[in-house]
C-alpha cells in the first residue's frame, strides 16, 4: 500500500490529533489572556495620565482583545471537544463563531474611536505625561510581539481558524501601537496636538479592515467552504494511491475549527466482494487519516461501469472537469 505522505508534515485543520490540537491551542490561549490583561491595565493607567486619543484608541484595542482572547479561550476547548449524541459532526465550529464575535466587537469598536477621533481633531487637547505613555507603548510592543510569534508557531501546527483570528488582532496591534508611539511624540514632545486624533483615526480604519479579514475567514468555516485546492489535491491523491481503486469523484470537504469532513465515492471492480471492498476502503480511509488524523472520513464505492445515477443533483460538482 503506497504511502506519500509524512505524517504532519504542514499544518492546518485535520493534521493534528484532536487532543495534540487542543493542547497547543490550549496554550496559546492563556498566552493570549495574560498578555491581553497586563496591556489593558498599563494602557489604562497611561490614558488615564496623559489623556491621549490615540492610547484610548489602543486601549479599546487591547480591551477587545482581551474579551476575544477569552472568548477563543473557552472556543478552542469546546471545539476540540469529542462528537457526542447532540453533535455528530465534532464541535469545531464554536472556532469559526469566535473569530465572527471578535470581527464584530473590533467593527463596533472602530466606529466608536472614528467618533472620538474626529471630535479630538475638532477640539484638540495636549497629551500630558508624554513620558510614562510612551514607556507603555513600548511595553506594550515588546509583549505583543512576543505574542504573535508564539501564535504563528500555534496556527503553522494546527491551522486553528481561532488563534488565527486572536493573532490578526495582536498583529494589528502590534502596528497600531508603533502608530501610537508616533502620534504621542508628535503630540506630546512636538506639539502637533492634532497628530492624536488623526493617529486614532488611522487605528480605528485599520481596525476595520482587520475586522473583514477576520469575519471572511469564519464565514468560510460556518457555510463550509471547500478546503484550499492545495489539500483537495493532496486528499485525491492519497485516495487514488491504491491500484485498486479505478477512480475517485464526488470530493467534498469542509473545515470545523481544528477538524475536517470529507466524503468522495470510488470505482472498484464490480465483481468485488462486500468483504474486499470494505477492506479496500478502509486501507483508503487509513492513509487520509495518516496525513489528517482530525478527519471525519465518509467513502462510498460505486461499480465501475455500472453505477446508475444516484444522490440530488443540487449537490453535484458542475465544474465539468473530472476530479481524477
């Protein structure tokens, strides 16, 4: 039995076990809440003193933040959760609702600080304590760029649609906070007292496109769509990878947090018995699972030559290209 494939050799949904995912992404997460609690306490003590627009922009940031961390928190331990009666399918999609909760809340944010912003730039005000603002700042830079670096090797293991939402904030942030820092110099040390509102404004904006980025990757998940081209070709191969099996069309796939569904029909020889057709599909079954051992694996075999037309038509591939 042919097997090309290095077990985890790249990540992403499916190429961990459950349990190796969830204690990766399980550490992440607590990563993330703690970084998230000491910005917002030091950016709020910094706000409080200097009165900044843009440090009140960034401690909004860091505030939504930290609900979202939370809130991944509790989402990638639900979702590496094993299927039980209620939910066949796993409960992988609690990822997908808390990255959609966090676009939500960084979109909601972001008008909020575009109100402020624009009222600070009608009404100018000077930063005061310039000093301990920008040593948060930087505080503030330092531990979120330690954070992401921890995330990035976090998502290239498990490809967890949640860190890589929590990560997206934090890497905003780490930008937004080096935006920050400028605009407190300029504010505070130059005396471009409107260098403030408009740095807000500029982290408000950017926090609205991180928030499409973010929601575009949970929708994917929640109205399943296909994995990358990249991983469907993969999954053909391996399922072709048996001379036995004559042919292999009907691929779906879908992706639910750490998880991964998928279900194809094959050609076998008519004259197989139930017995050798079973045995061939599970060899078949058993190579896909050595290259995602999070899969949901669904296989139906059809006698070459001989399958009359089955299953709706809504569901069929009208791409018009074989698939194998």
């Amino acid at each position: 039995m042919p097997h090309d494939v290095h077990t985890h050799a790249a990540g992403g949904p499916g190429k961990l076990a459950p349990q190796d995912a969830r204690a990766i992404t399980g550490r992440a997460t607590i990563a993330s809440v703690s970084v998230a609690l000491v910005l917002v306490v030091a950016k709020l003590a910094a706000w409080l003193a200097s009165g900044s627009v843009a440090i009140l922009a960034s401690l909004a940031d860091s505030a939504l933040d930290l609900a979202a961390s939370l809130t991944t928190f509790f989402a990638v331990r639900y979702a590496a959760s094993p299927a039980d009666r209620e939910h066949r399918f796993g409960h992988g999609k609690a990822e997908a609702l808390a990255s959609l909760a966090q676009a939500v809340l960084v979109f909601a944010s972001a008008l909020y600080l575009i109100y402020e912003s624009v009222r600070r730039f009608i009404e100018p005000q000077p930063i005061q304590n310039e000093g301990w603002a920008l040593a948060v700042m930087l505080l503030s830079i330092a531990l979120t760029a330690a954070l992401i670096w921890y995330q990035s090797r976090a998502v290239s293991k498990t490809g967890s649609v949640a860190i890589v939402g929590d990560r997206a904030h934090y890497t905003v942030d780490l930008a937004t906070n080096m935006v920050v820092v400028a605009g407190v110099v300029l504010a505070g040390f130059i005396g471009v007292t409107r260098a403030d509102p408009v740095i807000g404004a500029i982290v408000a904006l950017w926090l609205v496109w991180t928030a499409k980025q973010v929601a575009g990757g949970a929708l994917n998940q929640l109205l399943d769509r296909e994995l990358p081209d990249a991983e469907r070709a993969r999954i053909l191969k391996l399922a072709a990878a048996d001379p036995r099996i004559l042919g292999v069309h009907m691929l779906r796939t879908r992706a639910a947090g750490p998880l991964i569904h998928i279900q194809f029909h094959v050609d076998l020889k008519p004259d197989l018995t139930l017995d050798a057709a079973h045995k061939i599909l599970v060899d078949c079954e058993k190579r896909i699972l050595d290259a995602y051992p999070a899969a949901d694996i669904l296989i139906h075999p059809d006698p070459e030559g001989r399958a009359e037309p089955h299953g709706s038509d809504f569901f069929r591939q009208e791409s018009g290209q074989p698939e194998t």
